[in-house]
C-alpha cells in the first residue's frame, strides 16, 4: 500500500513540474494558431522587422515574463506595442507557459558577444 502511494505521489509531482515548465507541443500549436511567425519569422530567428525580437531559443523565464506584461498591458518593463497586447490577452498562464516552452525548446541564433 505505502509503495503504491508513492508511486502515485511520484507520479502526481512529475506531471506537475511539466506542466510548470510548459508542453512543447501544446506551445507549437499556439504559435501555428495566432500566426506568430507573420512577425518573428517562419523559424523565429529572422523577424520580418529588426526591431522585432528573435524568440527561438530565448529564456524560457524571459519569454513567460515579456509575455506576461504584454498580457497586462500596461505597458509594464516597456511592453506596450498593441499588437501584441491584442496577441497574448486571450491566452491563459498555462499557455503562456507552453508558448514559451515550444520557443525555448527552438535553434537560436541569438549571440551573446562578438
């Protein structure tokens, strides 16, 4: 009985810290449905505009963070382009979790020196 408890205790815990650090796979079907790569580019590393920021292989903390204060909105750490405020307010937290997750999990090319 106390095997089988912990096992289902053990269990319980690893599904709960993937969930924390997000699915992959539900994170690409995010960005193939709001279309992200119109703006940071079909591979995330070559945006259509430079001012826009190359995502693929960017902190997965970082970007759960960006997406976070574009969802507020109020212009929080200087993220208030409207775009995408009108982007990210529909999502939950566990999406952005996901979505962050599926770009981390991407080839970067961001450097960071040269």
């Amino acid at each position: 009985m106390i095997k089988k408890l912990t096992i289902a205790l053990f269990c319980s815990a690893v599904s709960l810290s993937a969930a924390a650090a997000g699915n992959i796979t539900a994170g690409k079907a995010l960005a193939e449905k709001y279309n992200c790569a119109s703006c940071h580019g079909k591979d995330f590393n070559s945006p259509i505009d430079q001012s826009y920021p190359k995502l693929a292989g960017q902190h997965r903390d970082y970007l759960e963070h960006a997406l976070t204060a574009y969802k507020r909105g109020d212009g929080a750490n200087g993220r208030s382009n409207a775009i995408m405020t009108g982007q990210v307010k529909p999502l939950s937290n566990q999406d952005i979790k996901d979505l962050a997750a599926y770009l981390h999990s991407l080839p970067g090319t961001l450097v960071i020196s040269r």
